[in-house]
C-alpha cells in the first residue's frame, strides 16, 4: 500500500505544479494583453490593432517585438492615423535583424496575410502575433557548430 500512497502524492505533486504553471502562464498572458491594451490606447492616432495569438517567449522579447513591429509602422505611417500598405518583407527583415542582434543568431521571421507553417524552435523563443490582419511569426532555431573533419 505504501508503494500506492507514493505514487498518489507524486501525481498530486505533479498536477500541483502543473495548475501553477498553467495560473503563470494565464498571469503573463493577461499582462501581454495588458500590454498590447496599453499599445493599442498609445497607438489609436494609427488606429494600429496589435495582438499576441500564441507565444512561448518571455514578456521582455516579446515587448520587444511588438515595439520593433510598432515603430516600422510608425516609420511607414502617412501622417493622421494614415498607414501604408504593410510591406511583409521588410517588417520580417526588420525583426529578424532586431533579434539577431538582441538575442544572437538563427533568428526567422515570416510575415504576411496568408500562410502555413509547422516550425520546431527553441524553447521559449516563438511568437505568433497580429497586426491588423497581416500576421507575423518569429521564431529561434537551434545552430550547431559545424565540425570540420581533414
């Protein structure tokens, strides 16, 4: 009986851990949608509706993306809440060298109105968001040194 007991409290221990991961994981979500609430009330001149749809990166890169993505709008807007057509392309270019320079190399970034993808990156560096409905992905692999054998 004793080996039972044990294995009930391991399994109450790890479903405890898992309920406090998933109360973080809720805490920062609503602080990320504070955020982008905090975003979209500064940003209502551009009329610019930025929202996180999935993430697994921490609060900071994250700000730091949607600030990257804020101010190329900002640099393409027309004056009086007027924007230009969001060129993917550049946005992408513009996040990928931004966190290349932050958070090292192997950044990827794909931006646009309408796409697929199915992507293995490295814990806790992928972001899916949305700006207006042009949709932005950004996300860290993994590089290995190559080895080079004579």
């Amino acid at each position: 009986m004793e080996g039972a007991e044990a294995e009930l409290e391991r399994r109450s221990k790890f479903l405890s851990s898992l309920i406090l991961k998933k109360k973080e994981a809720d805490q920062e979500q609503k602080q990320v949608n504070n955020n982008n609430n905090n975003n979209n009330n500064n940003n209502n001149n551009n009329n610019i509706n930025i929202r996180v749809r999935a993430s697994d990166m921490a609060i900071g890169m994250q700000d730091n993306a949607l600030k990257c993505s804020t101010d190329y709008l900002r640099s393409v807007s027309l004056g009086k809440g007027n924007v230009k057509k969001i060129d993917s392309k550049c946005l992408a270019l513009a996040l990928k060298k931004k966190f290349d320079c932050l958070y090292g190399p192997a950044w990827h970034c794909i931006v646009g109105t309408s796409f697929g993808s199915y992507v293995t990156h490295s814990s806790g560096c992928f972001l899916y968001f949305s700006i207006d409905k042009v949709h932005a992905l950004l996300f860290k692999t993994t590089v290995d040194p190559i080895i080079i054998q004579h």
